[in-house]
C-alpha cells in the first residue's frame, strides 16, 4: 500500500537534496556584484564629477547649471574634436564629429550638490575617458579666459574713470597755479589789491582738495593692494572625482572591486537557505513508504 507523500523540511535534507544552491548561488552572487561594479568603474561610459573650485570668488564665475551647458557648448565642443583629431580616428567629417561627440556626452548637475556629473559614452574605454579629461581642461581654460577678459575689460573701465579724474585734478592745479601767480602780479599793482577775492582763491583751494581727496579714494577703491595667496595657483574647475582607471597593482584600483563582490557574495549566502527552501516546495521529493500486506 502507498502512503501519502512526506515533505523532509530539515535543513539538512534541503542541504543535501539542493546542495548545489549553497555554491552555485553565492558564486552567481559574487560575479555579479564584480560585474556591476566593473562595467560601473571601467566599463565604456567614462563617469566622473567636477566642480567651479570654492576658492573661486569672481562674480563670473559659472554656476552649476552653466557650467552642464558649457561642457556641451560647440566652442568646448570643436576644441576637443580637433585636439583628439577625432575626424580622423572616427573617418567622418568634421561638421558630423561634433554632432557624434555631443550625442556621447551627458552633463547634469547632481541635486543638491554643487557637483556636475559627466558622462562620456563610448566603446572604446581608452578614448571615453581621453573625451573626458580634455573637456574638463577645455572648461577649466575657458572659465580662465572668461575672467582674464572680464578683467581686462574692468580694467579698462577702472582706469578710463581714474584717468578722467586725473584730468580733473590736473585742471583744478592749473586754476590754482593760474590764480597764486596773478596774486603774485598783484603785490607790484596796487590796482589789483582785490585780486585774492575776485579770484576766489580759497575756493580753488578747496575744489582742489576735493579733487584729490576723490582721486585718492577711486584709486584705492579701484586699484586696491593685491592680495598674496602665498603663491598658490588654483584651477577655477576642479575635478573632484576623475574616472578610475583599472590598475592591478593599485589597491584603490581593486578595493571597489573586492568591496563589491563581497556585497554580492554575502547577499547570496543569507538568499541561499530560502530559495533552497523555495525550491523545494515547488518541486517537492515524494517518498513511498511500503507496508508489509495483513
């Protein structure tokens, strides 16, 4: 006579029965979180994140969202084809280039952070990554020539107005001068005894201390004392995380690796006892117990 099936739930009979879940499961697990990390890390799409340095405090300086659209720009955009000879290397046009560069970059600001994330798309790791690093120096040099124009053109302003200043005072010493040396003449004509009050020669005076106190406080104001920063020079992008390049003899190069395996391997472990468990009560074993006939 055939009894009723019997399902073993011990952990020992799911060991055994499903044995090859508890080895194959924690090494898909393990693969898996390399490979995620790798194709992250090191795959095509070179990733990293820059920033405008904080050390930057000009008023032209790009903000973050500017600074998404400059890494897009045909200006950064043209320079980098060109530097890459990527026309070249691609065996397509010029004009065709920028517009297949521009497809393989994507620029967003990270919310909330004053980060940029760049990404470059691309087969060939190598060249993803060369896209990159040329970008970020082509915006680095412009956010530098921005400035240096900005500047310049400051300076020019600054020095346009101390100059008209300057002519002022100069007008306000030729009256004074002009004025003493007709009081001068007048000491040997009596008739010109009245000359100091019809000239106004304290008002003179006092326009020309006005004059100079005024080109005094705009050359200060304009023109302040520059201020040493210990010779540090500073680029205005800075790069706050390059894409990692793959090193064997680098442990920073494997530890993302390693650290990611072992998530991956870990969360196999704790998985393998309940899809053990799961399996077997999909595909349960049926066992026959026999009785021996009265």
């Amino acid at each position: 006579m055939q009894a009723a099936p019997i399902h073993r739930w011990g952990l020992g009979f799911i060991a055994l029965r499903w044995r090859h879940v508890f080895w194959l499961l924690p090494l898909i697990g393990g693969l898996l979180g390399f490979g995620l990390q790798y194709r992250k890390l090191y795959g095509p799409t070179a990733i990293g994140l820059v920033r405008v340095s904080p050390l930057v405090l000009s008023p032209t300086a790009p903000r973050p969202p500017d600074l998404a659209k400059l890494l897009k720009s045909d200006g950064l955009l043209f320079n980098t084809v060109y530097t890459l000879d990527l026309p070249k290397r691609w065996s397509v046009h010029p004009g065709p280039s920028v517009v297949r560069l521009r497809d393989m970059i994507h620029s967003e600001v990270i919310p909330g952070t004053p980060f940029v994330e760049i990404r470059v798309s691309d087969t060939n790791r190598n060249e993803a990554v060369e896209i990159w690093n040329t970008l970020a120096r082509f915006a680095n040099q412009h956010v530098i020539d921005s400035r240096s124009a900005a500047a310049n053109a400051k300076l020019a302003a600054n020095q346009s107005t101390l100059r008209a200043l300057e002519l002022d005072l100069e007008e306000k010493q030729h009256k004074l001068m002009s004025a003493l040396q007709q009081r001068a003449s007048a000491t040997t004509n009596p008739a010109s005894s009245n000359l100091e009050e019809s000239k106004g020669l304290e008002q003179l005076r006092a326009d020309l201390e006005a004059a100079e106190a005024a080109f005094d406080k705009e050359s200060k104001r304009l023109f302040p004392s520059p201020i040493i920063c210990g010779g540090i020079i500073f680029d205005p992008i800075h790069i706050h995380e390059a894409p990692p390049v793959l090193s064997l003899h680098r442990w920073d190069s494997m530890r993302p690796l390693i650290h990611h395996t072992g998530i991956g391997l870990s969360i196999a472990v704790l998985l393998t006892a309940p899809v053990a468990y799961l399996l077997e009560l999909l595909l349960p074993r049926r066992q026959q117990e026999f009785h021996p006939e009265d």
